[in-house]
C-alpha cells in the first residue's frame, strides 16, 4: 500500500502553514499525527498533490489553564490529553475519552485537532467535545474564529472548518462543583474505533436535583450527536437507577443509525441505549 | 516528485538518505536502511508488528512516513539486544514462551519495552492495555503477559 506521489511542506509555525493553505487551497492537505490521513492516503481514497506537516508547529501543542477554561492546542498529542494532570483535575472527561483512543501506538502519534478535523463518525473525541460544549477555534489568514461544538460536525467526514482555515485550539470548560462525568465505549476489537461510545456530564443541585445533563454519542449515527431526549429526561430529577434507565431509552430517539459488517443498526441503537444508561451511572456515582 | 533528504538515528547509528516523501517509516527502515527485523503486518495501523520507538515512544511505522521522522532517534528491535546478550525483554519471550511464529515479536517486545517505562511494576490489567495495539495470533497474549511480568521482574532488580 504506496500512497500516490505528493510534494512535502514542513511549515514551523501557523503563518507558514496558512501561506502554504493558501497558496494550494483543496489540492493541499494538512497532516497532524497522520493516523486519519495516512491510511486513507494508503488506499488511495485521498490523494493530495501537497502535503502540509503541521509536526513541527510547536506553538500547537499546549494544555493550559484560562479562568475557568482549559485551552488545547490542536497538534496536542491524545497521550498528552491522557496524562495531563490540569485536565485530569479539571475536566477529567476529556482525559478519560483520550485514554480509550486505538491503542498505545495511535495515541502517541494521533492528535486532538487531527482527530476532530478528520470528524470520522466512530471517533471518540467528538462524544466528549459535544457533552462538554467545547469550541473550536479556527483561524485563516482572513482572520480568526470561534465553533460551537453542535456547529462543527456537520456530516460524515464533514466539519464546518472552510478551505483556508486550519483548527488551532480547543476550548473546554473547567467543571463546575457537585459534577459527575464518564465515557464508556464498546471498541471494535481489531481497530478499537468505537461502536458506540457515550459521554456524559451530569451537575447536581445542593438538593440532588440535576441542574444540567450532557450526553454525547459517537459511532452510532454519521455524525456524533447530543441526545437531547435523554438530557431533557434527567433535568429538574432527582436521579435514581429507574430514572436514568427511563432515560437512556431514549438515547437513539430520531437516529438513523449506521450499519455496517460490525454491527446492524439496531443493534447500533442498542448499544446507544444500553451504553448511555452505564455512562450516567457511572457519571452519577462520581459526583 | 522532488526527493527531500533526511536525517536519523537509528539504534545510534546515522543516516541520511534522498527520499520520496510518500515513502513509510517502515519502507524505509528495511529496504533503503536495511534493518528487516522490524516487521509489516497489515499495513493498516492496526497489528503493531511494524511497531518501533520514535523519540522513546512505540509508533507504528507503517503510519508515519519516514520524513516526518527527519532528525528523529529510533529504536529497532536490532537495538535492543544482540545475541549471547539478549535484552530482559527477548529473555522474558523466550523464557515464558512469548512467541511462536515470532512475526509480531518485534512490535510486541517493543511496545513492551514502552510498557515497562511508564509501568515498571504493571499489573495485568496495565499489560493487557499496553499491548492492545499489538496482535499476535498464535500465543492467546498469555505468555506474553507472562513474558513481560519476567522481564518488569528483571529490570526492577537490575536497577536495584
């Protein structure tokens, strides 16, 4: 498996890689960890004539603390997002999420913005940035902009991101007190994409009450979606085992979810049910 | 296509080398390098036998093209050990039995070796997900595991 031949570009900073994206517009691609990218490019199903190294843009691979936010560069590696002790305290959904990814290998190389970028339809960030309501920052050399997370998956390999603009940063919220949070996933054996994978961000009021229920489902559906059904079940309840039951029947309500040699779609939805009733126990009992 | 030139360490050895940009990290480590004991499974990044270290960390190098690896060290499984002087991780394989066809070997021993760097006393639960992208099909992973606890064994008492 030979990729097609293609010219290579290392730019050592934004600027330069906007220049190079500017100058090859769709024929370029911009290559982070290469573990969406290079597979496809193997098959033959991408072949750009230019190839953007974003590897050497060391001003993209940062974990830092902004008020009540953490800010990801997108060149941050998803074991960087594992072991970071800011995000594991902060917002530990996000590291949670991270350590599930492929296997050891592919979360050494792959990348947070490689990752959400590709927006493959059994990716495991996109669960997490939608329950959390992360942005994404883009930016172009027309200037600047923030995505809403709902935003910016729009369809099956497709984000909002326009040619032109390259995604810099993540932005997630640091979480509030009386907060609970999981990601589960049931993995394809061989490539450990995900079948189905649910995040949850559950908030409690000082009477147990829930203030704010988050659930975002990946691997099911073309795109990860928020299933807002299920939130809308939880809110103003007090949570116990029957309610949230109750409430995960509802995870795969208005899907069409997708089919394929792994699993049916019925047997997608399943999952979807069954997988979004242990994420919110489990994010309940970790408040 | 323009050739770029690279440079690298491979096992502490240099080389620098005119290549195609779309040639794989692997390609290039056992046809224009020579070094065959790194492995191609499945060309798809899933098997781990063409597993090797890049700056310390397991990659698989069929998924990285080799001038992304410009002025990067690598380890090959030829850079582990040698024989008479096997590595406590090639001891641990042999004496527990970790391989029998030996074609994921490689990928395994070094996507263990990673293990044992962040884990030196790992659990069984530690091993089985560090090892998760490495397939191998004809051991069951059980003496694998058993190869790697020998070998965390060893290591620890070396160092002590």
């Amino acid at each position: 498996m030979i990729p097609a031949a293609f010219a290579y570009f290392r730019p050592t900073n934004v600027k330069e890689a906007l220049t190079l994206l500017d100058q090859y517009k769709d024929e370029a691609k911009l290559l982070a960890g290469g573990h969406s990218l290079i597979p496809l490019m193997k098959l033959r199903l991408a072949q750009p004539r230019y190839v953007i190294d974003l590897g050497r843009v060391r001003e993209l691979e940062y974990i830092r603390e902004s008020g009540d936010q953490v800010l990801i560069g997108a060149m941050t590696r998803h074991v960087a997002v594992e072991t970071s002790d800011l995000l594991r305290q902060r917002c530990p959904l996000l590291a949670e999420t991270a350590s599930v990814i492929g296997d050891a290998q592919v979360r050494n190389m792959g990348t947070i913005g490689g990752s959400l970028a590709h927006a493959d339809p059994a990716a495991d960030y996109p669960a997490a940035i939608l329950a959390l309501d992360a942005e994404m920052r883009a930016v172009s050399s027309q200037g600047e902009r923030w995505i809403r997370a709902e935003d910016f998956f729009v369809d099956m390999l497709t984000t909002a991101l326009q040619p032109g603009e390259l995604l810099v940063e993540i932005k997630v919220p640091a979480l509030p007190p009386r907060t609970g949070t999981a990601y589960v996933k049931v993995a394809q054996k061989a490539s450990g994409f995900a079948l189905c994978g649910v995040a949850v961000v559950l908030t409690m009021d000082q009477q147990g009450v829930c203030q704010h229920a988050a659930v975002g489902i990946t691997g099911v559906a073309p795109k990860a979606y928020r299933a807002r059904a299920v939130e809308q079940a939880l809110r103003g309840q007090k949570l116990d085992a029957s309610v949230m039951a109750a409430a995960s029947a509802k995870a795969a309500e208005g899907i069409d979810p997708l089919e394929d040699l792994h699993a049916s779609a019925e047997y997608r939805a399943h999952l979807a049910r069954v997988f979004c009733r242990r994420a919110l126990e489990q994010a309940h009992a970790r408040i | 296509m323009t050739r770029t030139t690279i440079e690298v360490t491979i096992n502490g050895m240099r080389y620098r080398h005119e290549v195609e940009p779309r040639l794989l990290l692997v390609h290039y480590i056992r046809d224009v390098v020579g070094l065959t004991g790194t492995h191609i499974g499945c060309e798809t990044s899933l098997c781990g036998a063409c597993t090797v270290l890049l700056n310390g960390a397991a990659v698989k190098s069929c998924t990285l093209f080799a001038v992304q690896a410009d002025g990067a060290e690598i380890t090959t499984i030829e850079g582990l050990g040698e024989a008479g002087q096997l590595h406590p991780i090639q001891e641990g394989f042999w004496m527990k039995h970790g391989l029998q066809c030996g074609y994921c070997t490689p990928g395994m021993i070094l996507a263990a070796y990673q293990l044992l760097q962040r884990y030196p006393d790992p659990t069984e639960a530690q091993i089985r997900h560090g090892i998760e992208g490495n397939l191998c099909r004809c051991t069951g992973y059980q003496h694998i595991i058993e190869a790697i606890r020998y070998a965390a064994e060893k290591l620890r008492s070396q160092k002590v």
